[in-house]
C-alpha cells in the first residue's frame, strides 16, 4: 500500500454496532431520561412545568386559530338615517349633502348628521365610534366619515340637550 491510498481510505475497517450494541443503549439511556427525572422532586416539577407550557401553548395556538369571524356589513345601521323612507339613488345620494329623512333621537345621530354636513358626505357614510357624558345635558360624541379615497376624517362633535330635543351647539 502506498501513502496516498491511506488518505481516502482508512487502514481499519469501519465500526458496525450490533443490536445490544452501544447504539441501542444509548437510545435506551435517551428514551429513559424522562422516566429518570421523574424519579427526582426537581425533575418532576420540571416535567410538570414543561408539560403546562406545552398544554397552554397549545391552548392559545387553538383559541387563536378560531377566533370570531369579522361581522357582516349587513348588520351596520348608519346614524342620523331612519330606515323608512322614499328610497334614494345611491350615486344621487353620494353626491348630494346628506338628507335627514326624521328628527334624530339620539346623541350619536344628531353627531353623525351635523358632521356629514360638515365633511360634505352622505350621511350613510358617517358612523359614530363612542359617546363621552360630560354633563347631564352635554355629550361628546366620537364620529368618523369615510369620504372619497382612502380619507377617514375623525372627530369629536359636542352635543347639548335642549327642550327640543338633542342639537349641536
């Protein structure tokens, strides 16, 4: 044999484990360390506490994968607009100032009309978020507008309770 068959291949032959060999005790040794560690009191609160993470994460990768669906805009009913009257052209009605088919009741409408007025929009296209009590006769109202493109003007609208009924100062 010369010096340069001995780089590419070793003089000794490879070593084969036999079953019972070291191969398989030391699978044996790897499949049994849980079973060794829950012989011991540290190493049975770290399987519990390993076992809880592994149930929790699992718990919250669920709750996550079926969380509700997003709400149909079927259900949204736009403020400042009663849900009987003469039906409208939807393009007329974009492109006119908004009209108040009945007296709103509420603060939220009376917000919702007065701002569409204010932004130029159908009143359809305005929608209040929240309602904030500053007084027994006052109320801020948060309304936002969806107006052309992608413009979302927001704002609160101060409203005041008067003998008829509910006004924007």
């Amino acid at each position: 044999m010369n010096a340069e068959s001995t780089v590419f291949r070793s003089s000794r032959p490879a070593v084969v484990l036999a079953p019972g060999g070291e191969g398989v005790r030391a699978a044996g040794w790897v499949l049994a360390l849980p079973m060794r560690l829950a012989a011991t009191p540290l190493g049975r609160r770290l399987l519990a506490a390993v076992s809880l993470a592994v149930v929790l994460v699992a718990a919250v990768g669920f709750l996550y994968d079926s969380a509700d669906q997003p709400r149909l805009a079927a259900n949204f009913h736009p403020a400042g607009l009663a849900a009987e009257g003469p039906a409208v052209d939807a393009g007329r009605q974009a492109a006119a100032f908004p009209v108040r088919a009945k007296r709103a009741a509420g603060p939220a409408e009376v917000a919702a009309a007065w701002f569409a007025a204010r932004q130029r929009v159908a009143v359809d296209k305005v929608r209040s978020l929240q309602q904030r009590r500053v007084s027994a006769t006052e109320t801020q109202v948060l309304v936002v507008a969806e107006a052309n493109g992608s413009r979302l003007p927001s704002g609160y609208v101060t409203v005041r309770k008067g003998p008829g009924g509910w006004k924007v100062p």
